[in-house]
C-alpha cells in the first residue's frame, strides 16, 4: 500500500465548471485516511463525520471535485462547498465505482509541492475548458488516475505528460528518487504518451493494474 498524502487546502478560480483552480498540498501531512474515505463513499456525503474529524481539507476537496459550484453540504456543522460537479447526486446515495475513479482523479490532481499554491487547468470528462483557458494553460504537466473511495489497497496513479510541473514546484507527475514512485509518492505510470491515449487534447484509457481507465484528469499549468 502507497501512502498518499491527502492534507489539502484549496481556493478556487471559476471558469465555467471551475476546472481552474488553486492547488496546495501540505507536505507535513502525510497520512492518508483511507477508511474514512472509503466509510465516506459508501454513504451520502452529509454522513462523512468521520472524515471530516480525520481531515477535514481532505473532504473539501472531495466536495469540491464531486458538486457542483451552486451546491454545498454540511457536514458536522461545517460548510463545504462545490466547485467541478463530477459526482452530483453523492449528496443523496453512495459513490458509484465510475464517481469514485472520476472524484479519486481530481482530488489527485490537487497535489501540489510542499507550502506551494499553483493555478491549474483541469481537463477530463465532464470538465469543460473554452479557448481562453486553453490559451492560457498550454503546459502539460501530466494526468492523474486511480481509486482511493474503494475498499482494498488505494490506487493513485500519475504520469508525466509532455513538459510536466517541476518548474512550478508540482511535483505529483514527476518520477521520484524511488523507482515506481513520483516525488510526492504515487504510482508512476511513466510517460502519459506511454501510458494513455490522447484525445481531444487529453488523455484518456490510462493503464493501471485493473486495465484501463477512462477516468483521467490531465493537468495543464500556465507558462
């Protein structure tokens, strides 16, 4: 089992269905809270108390990924609020398998270097960009995959795409000192053109060690 750093602050920069957003990871937290994540899918959202006690700024993002930007969901007296509506209906039932690959990708691609904010453009399924957005981040740091919402050993998967983060302190998508592992402890897939298929400017079918995957979000950073 890979741990996987899940201690996220998060910000948002709206763009239609706020694929751009601001990225922080805090390094000095580096334990993942798998069961609560994975007692927090089997469940509406409202009921992730334990996740919430656990780490909080983990189910933020979570949120944030899964609503909606007009929606919202209280948990334990706390507000969190929506942003990429990729799992709207968690608010009423349990994760589906394909709501939880698609939540798992985005939360993923919030990892950031230790103390480091970046403004990130988010392109997968469900996540629209328009030309400005993609005018503006034309920096391919590379995609994320996986499933950290399922019973069993958490899948978080990375590859590196054409130009990568580094020169932005991303570190995620990067391969680390460890072979097999990036610099902040996924699974490195290798080179995304490896490791994918590209279409419509993203990449998409990613192996990983159930198959492939269609559940992928591709990074793009500005220059």
């Amino acid at each position: 089992m890979i741990p996987v750093a899940l201690a996220l602050a998060l910000l948002a920069v709206h763009a239609s269905r706020a694929e751009v957003v601001l990225s922080r990871l805090d390094a000095s937290s580096a334990t993942t809270h798998h069961d609560e994540m994975v007692a927090a899918a089997d469940a509406p959202l409202c009921q992730a108390t334990a996740l919430a006690a656990a780490d909080s700024a983990a189910l933020s993002t979570l949120a944030a990924c899964a609503l909606p930007a007009d929606a919202s969901v209280d948990v334990a007296g706390v507000t969190y609020l929506g942003e990429s509506g990729l799992a709207p209906d968690w608010r009423r039932r349990e994760l589906a398998t394909d709501e939880r690959r698609l939540v798992t990708a985005c939360l993923l691609a919030h990892l950031s270097g230790p103390q480091v904010a970046v403004v990130i453009s988010m392109r997968g399924p469900e996540l629209s960009t328009d030309s400005g957005e993609r005018t503006s981040f034309t920096v391919e740091e590379g995609a994320f995959f996986g499933d950290v919402l399922s019973p069993g050993a958490p899948q978080a998967l990375a590859c590196r795409g054409t130009t990568g983060g580094a020169a932005r302190d991303r570190t995620c998508a990067e391969p680390g000192a460890t072979p097999g592992l990036t610099r902040c402890g996924l699974t490195y897939a290798g080179p995304c053109a490896d490791a994918c298929e590209r279409r419509a400017g993203r990449y998409t079918r990613c192996r990983w060690p159930l198959g492939h995957t269609s559940a992928v979000v591709t990074v793009f950073l500005q220059p």
